[in-house]
C-alpha cells in the first residue's frame, strides 16, 4: 500500500529543507578548516537551543560528542525506514525535524564555541574538518530517501562504496558511522588529548626515520652480489605486497623497484657514515625531547578556558601551543628530507639539513622552557641540558 500523497509530500519537502540546511552548515564551518581562509562565515538563521546560546558555561567538546551521537542514532533510524517495509513518510519527516531542532545547529556551534584564541587554531581545524565530514556523510544519506514513497532495493541500498552507480544506503551509512566515531573520539580525547596525540604521532615519525637511517647505515655499498636471485625474489613479494597496502605511495614503489638508495661505500670518502652516527645521536636526543614535552607540558596542560587570567607580557597556552606545534610537525619533515640526502650520499645537502633540523629542535625547546604560568620547572632544568647536547657534533 502507497503511503499517504499528503504524507510523502511533507517528507520530501523535509528532506529537501534539511539536504539545504546541512549545505549551510557546511559553509559556515568550511573557514574554520580551510587553511586560506580568514573570515568564518556568518551562521544561517537557525536558532538554536537556549542552553546551547550560554556560550560560557558550553564545553565545545562534550557538545560535540553529543551532538554527534545523536546525529549518528537518528541516522540509523532513517537508513532503517528506507529499506524496510511498509514505508513511513511521517516517520522519517519526525526523525528529520529533531535533526534539524537540536543536534545539527549544535554540532555546528561546537565549532564555533572552539575559537581559535581559546583552543588553538590547529585544534579548531580538526574538529572543524570532522564535522564537515560528518555534515557531508549524512547529507549523502538524505540524498537517497526515496521521493516515491518506495523502499530501496538492489545497487540503490546494497551497491558498496566505490560502485559504478555509487554506494548503496547501507553502505553511505556505513560511512556515516565511521566519520561519527572518528568525531566523537575527538571530542572524548579533549582538547590536552588531542595535542598529546598529535606530538606522539610526530614522535612516532622520527622514531621510524631513525630505524630507516640504521637499517640503511648498516648496509655496505661493496658490491658484492651474492644471493641477488633470492633478493631479487624477495624483493618483487615485498613490492607487490605493497601494492596492497594503502601506506605504500608510488614513490615508495618506484623506490623499491629502481633500487634507488646507494650505500656508504667502504672507503666513504665524504664520511657519511660519520656523519650518519652524529644525525642518529642527536636525532635518538629529539625524539626524547618530543616525550619530555609530552610528558613535562602537553599532559599537564591547563584546563581551557583558563579560569585565571595569564600573567602580563606571557603568550597565552594558545597562542604558544599554536607556535610550538606546526614546528613539532615540521621537524620530522626536515628529518624524511635529511634522510634522503644521506640515502643519495650528498654530504653538502646533508650538513645543510642536519643544522636545519637541528636548529629547529633547539627552538622547540627554547619556546617550552617556561611552564605555562611562565616559571621555570624541571623541564626547563631538563631543556638547557637537551641544548647543550644538541649542539655538539
């Protein structure tokens, strides 16, 4: 039986109400993540909730998780109606204006309420992106709610993602989960946890770079050429496992396949090798710099927004974090780029990264040297040593 024309009229016009709105919302936080933008965009005239407007006493980060949450239930609930019979228009024009009340303007005022000045501009960047994934996720979904008041059935509900015809509605719901949960364990983390995660993955990074440079120094450029059938065996399961693997780029391929890398040779001439244990040295000393700042000034991070006012003439926590952090990631950077100098045995490109590298890192600490308050600590105690080291050759 055909639901009702007045029924399916009122959904249609829901939909197409809230496929708009969820465009709106997706301009208004686009700025928020777009790196060349400077002037967010006004809101659009939806007027949210009383206690979502008492912007002071609102945690971006709990209103995120919640809101995203029920974004997330009511989504499944409309993936339901779409393939299940009977169909029911009032049902879904029901779940459609409680999204469109309450969760969607306050996923949207999350973002807002997490100002750059407060919580750093490289945080409100990634929350910012993960609500736009989630805004354009779920208006993909409404895009398949059938306008003729029937259930979806074949590729229109069971395609996978990557289809010829596109995904599927279970499929688009899946991904809709995914970007939720990725959301909602960034608001969980909270604004110290997701520094704290982004300076272990910069950690991570270098300490990888390190293995890299050993493996690679341990190697002897002599030419000699004993069980190259096997390597060479050994070496095409390597590259065509990795064609599978979705960390594996097509530099790493070509790499891999080229045989790219030379080796120290054994009279090393340029001495590399010597140059290579100084790197490794100091390189082992940043990544113990990056776990004492971890542990020394990201862990024990204020809660934001500070309840006290900073002391004058003291950057606030943002504005130092907001200095600090695009270094931190830019190191491990300069080290991938020092590792490929050494790889192609330049030694004056490598003396050039090594003192870039390096200065770097000695900025990284100066700029931590005082606590947040701004007095000194045992990590400042900790950081004139790390300096001291870090310029010995």
């Amino acid at each position: 039986m055909a639901p009702p024309a007045d029924a399916l009229e009122a959904m249609n016009s829901v939909v197409s109400s809230a496929i708009s709105l969820l465009s709106q919302f997706e301009a208004v936080i686009e700025p928020f993540h777009d790196r060349k933008s400077t002037n967010p965009a006004p809101a659009p005239t939806q007027e949210l909730p009383e206690q979502q407007q008492q912007t002071s006493s609102v945690d971006p980060f709990s209103l995120a998780h919640d809101s995203t949450n029920l974004i997330r239930a009511h989504a499944t609930k409309i993936s339901l109606f779409i393939i299940n019979e009977p169909f029911t228009p009032t049902a879904i024009t029901k779940v459609l204006r409680e999204l469109v009340a309450g969760p969607l303007p306050a996923l949207t005022a999350a973002v807002q309420l997490c100002d750059s000045q407060t919580y750093t501009k490289v945080i409100q960047r990634d929350i910012a992106w993960h609500c736009s994934r989630v805004f354009k996720e779920l208006r993909e979904l409404l895009q398949k709610v059938p306008k003729d008041g029937k259930i979806l059935v074949g590729d229109k509900k069971n395609a996978s993602a990557g289809a010829a015809s596109g995904k599927g509605s279970i499929a688009a719901t899946g991904v809709l989960w995914s970007v939720c949960d990725d959301l909602m364990a960034l608001a969980k983390r909270g604004f110290a946890g997701n520094v704290v995660l982004k300076v272990e993955q910069f950690r991570d990074t270098l300490k990888d770079t390190i293995e890299e440079l050993k493996e690679w120094g341990d190697e002897t450029g002599d030419g000699e050429d004993d069980g190259e059938d096997d390597d060479g065996e050994d070496e095409v399961k390597q590259i065509t496992e990795g064609v599978a693997s979705t960390h594996m780029d097509a530099q790493d391929m070509l790499d891999d396949l080229m045989g790219s890398q030379d080796y120290i040779p054994r009279d090393d001439p340029d001495k590399i090798r010597e140059r290579l244990e100084s790197c490794l040295k100091r390189l082992r000393l940043v990544t113990l710099l990056y776990s004492a700042i971890i542990k020394r000034r990201l862990k024990p991070l204020p809660r934001l927004p500070l309840s006290t006012a900073v002391p004058d003439g003291l950057p606030t926590v943002a504005a130092r974090l907001d200095e600090i952090i695009p270094l931190l990631a830019k190191i491990p950077e300069r080290f991938g780029d020092l590792a490929i100098a050494f790889y192609g045995l330049d030694p004056g490109e490598i003396d050039k990264l090594m003192d870039q590298c390096f200065f770097d890192a000695y900025a990284a600490s100066e700029l931590l040297m005082k606590a947040w308050d701004g007095e000194k600590d045992a990590f400042t105690e900790w950081a004139l040593k790390f300096q001291v080291e870090i310029k010995k050759s």
